[in-house]
C-alpha cells in the first residue's frame, strides 16, 4: 500500500517509502543517480547490510531459499515471498542483528563480509 510520496525505483520498480533518498532494494538513487555504499564499505545496492535507520530492533530476514528480504519485526511473515518467520530455522531476528552489527558473521557458517546478493538466483 503506497502513501501520498512514496515511489517506485527507476531500476528494479520497488515501492520505497517517501523518506528514502536511495531505494531500499538496489540501492539507486530516487533522483536517478546511483549510490555505491560499496565505497563507504557497504554492499553496493544491497538492502541486506546494516544501512543505519533502515534496520530496527526487531527486523529479521528471511531465511527462505532465493529470498534474503529485509523484513520489520511487525511482519509475522516475508513481505517478498510469503514465507513465515516462524517456520523458518535460522531465520535473522534482532539478537543476530545485533551480533551482526557488532562484529558477527549473522548466519551460521558466514565469515565477514559475507553477503546476500539481491540481484542472484542463489546465495
């Protein structure tokens, strides 16, 4: 459901809300201007890293095959692919973001740096 200012990315068509500047999917800019957060030692277009306000207490993502999706902690189930959070093993949630954010690796088995492709079949 859009709200009065939110828009579509000129590259992938994700609904962003109004207050992001770049979209939350691939990262492009709304004034059609690419922003590489890979140079400020982001992921490059990736809506999967830690991107400051982007990602709250709480949010998870999902942990289903070919997925990776950012989701708020309001979401009970993925808003790309349906899956439920709670049926999902290993599934992020707040206490690996946080690990995350401090240094962790996230998943089981990732080393640093590791990242979801959002543009990849597979990961």
């Amino acid at each position: 459901m859009s709200r009065p200012g939110d828009w579509n990315c000129r590259s992938c068509q994700h609904l962003n809300f109004q207050r992001r500047d770049s979209c939350q999917r691939c990262g492009d800019s709304k004034y059609g201007d690419r922003i590489d957060f890979g140079a400020f030692g982001g992921r490059g277009g990736s809506s999967f890293g830690l991107t400051g306000s982007d990602v709250r207490p709480g949010d998870w993502y999902c942990a289903a095959a070919n997925c990776g999706a950012h989701n708020f902690a309001s979401r009970s189930s993925c808003f790309k692919c349906g899956a439920f959070k709670d049926d999902l093993a290993g599934g992020y949630n707040s206490d690996i973001l946080r690990s995350r954010a401090f240094g962790g690796s996230g998943r089981p088995g990732w080393k640093s740096g590791d990242w979801i492709c959002s543009r990849s079949p597979s990961f």
